[in-house]
C-alpha cells in the first residue's frame, strides 16, 4: 500500500492578506520538498526552526522556480514582494534567499545573532 502525506494543517503562504493567514515572510532550514496532493504541478517546503520545529510553506510559481533538490538542509529566507503583472495575469513578487552552508540541524543555525530585519515577521 502507497501513502500519501498530507497537509495536516499550519500551512503558511507568503502574501499580504493577513485575514485568510498570510506571511510576509519565513525562514528556516529546508528540510524536504514534495508535490501538493491538492494543487498538482505545485511543491510544498517544510522548513524547521529552533528545536526542530517544522512548518509547511506553500509553493507558488515564484517559489517553485527559485527552490530546489539542491537547496535542501540550507538556510532560507522567503519574503513576500508585492504583486506583479505578467500576460497571464497577477503574480506574487517573492524575494528567496539562501544560505551558502548546509546545517545538518536547524539549531544550529545562529537564531539569537540574525538581523532583526531577516527575522521579522518570521514564524520562528
């Protein structure tokens, strides 16, 4: 028998509607990457935080295209842009960075020395 993981809940998505539980932004190591069962052609990230704690970032086009396999137990920071406007319509504007080393463990990761500026509005 096959099984599927999904999303049980604590789904974060970058944007700027706080009232249907948006983020401005998030960071955490990258922990796995896999297809949404929901949204086909759309990836999924679980980034964890200090202690090990894991949230799940929704992917969008912008993300998809900028985070891969290779990405994987690396520092990440996602921000929410703005919107933007292409020929097939609006898209978010995300801003991805990451690290260059790898972190085996998410504490390890310096939390305490991050700039405020990297960290704020970040679920961990």
């Amino acid at each position: 028998m096959k099984l599927n993981q999904r999303n049980a809940g604590d789904l974060i998505v970058l944007g700027d509607d706080a009232k249907k539980g948006q983020r401005p932004s998030v960071a955490g190591v990258l922990r796995s990457i896999r297809e949404d069962t929901r949204y086909k052609g759309r990836q999924q990230y679980t980034l964890a935080g200090p202690g090990d704690e894991e949230v799940t970032l929704a992917g969008s086009a912008a993300i998809d295209a900028r985070l891969g396999e290779a990405d994987l137990n690396h520092f990440v920071v996602l921000r929410f842009l703005g919107w933007g406007n292409g020929t097939n319509g609006k898209f978010k504007q995300v801003d991805v960075q990451v690290s260059e080393e790898a972190y085996d463990d998410a504490d390890d990761v310096k939390w305490d020395e991050l700039d405020e500026d990297t960290i704020d509005g970040l679920p961990f």
